[in-house]
C-alpha cells in the first residue's frame, strides 16, 4: 500500500513539475508577438503557406523550436535572428500565448 501511495505522489510530483516548466503567461506571451505577426498571422494562422500556424500548438512544443532556434540546434535565418534576443521568459509566454489560441 506505501509503494502505491508513493508512486501516485511521484507521478503527480513529475506532472506538476513538467506542468511548471512551460507555465508562461499568455498576457505577456500576446504583448511580445507583434513581430511575429507578419508571418505567422494575428491569430496565429498563417497566411501563407511556407510559414506554420502557431496557434494551438502544444506549448512545449513552441518553447523547444524557440530555444532550437536560439541556440542553433534548429536551423533558419529569420527563425534565428527573430530568437535571438528571447530570455527564457519570453519563449515561455510565446508559448503559453499561442498554445491558447484555437
């Protein structure tokens, strides 16, 4: 019965963890996109179709392809040089912000 107990919180503990790792704040993440409206749409739809749609993407998807862009992992010139200047804070809200669009 202890194992069980204790697998159950372990679980939660993880889940609430990872939950923390992506928690960024939409408001702000809304407040930062005006540069990525040009590309990828004010709701986060793409006009066009050489540009993804954003909006609705899993939240730590974004952050990953944000911080690939930054670091170098992933590669593209406009991606970047867009994510180039992001703090940690900023990828979060982006993300928070566009995963929350329909």
């Amino acid at each position: 019965m202890k194992r069980q107990i204790l697998a159950v919180v372990s679980a939660l503990t993880l889940a609430a963890s990872a939950n923390v790792a992506f928690a960024g704040d939409a408001a702000a993440g809304k407040a930062k996109a005006g540069t990525c409206v040009g590309c990828h749409g004010a709701t986060g739809v793409s006009a066009a179709p050489n540009f993804p749609n954003l909006a609705g993407q899993k939240e730590a998807y974004l952050a990953k392809q944000l911080k690939d862009f930054k670091s170098g992992a992933r590669k593209d010139p406009m991606m970047t040089g867009m994510a180039a200047p992001l703090t940690d804070a900023d990828v979060a809200n982006l993300a928070a912000y566009y995963a929350g669009l329909k």
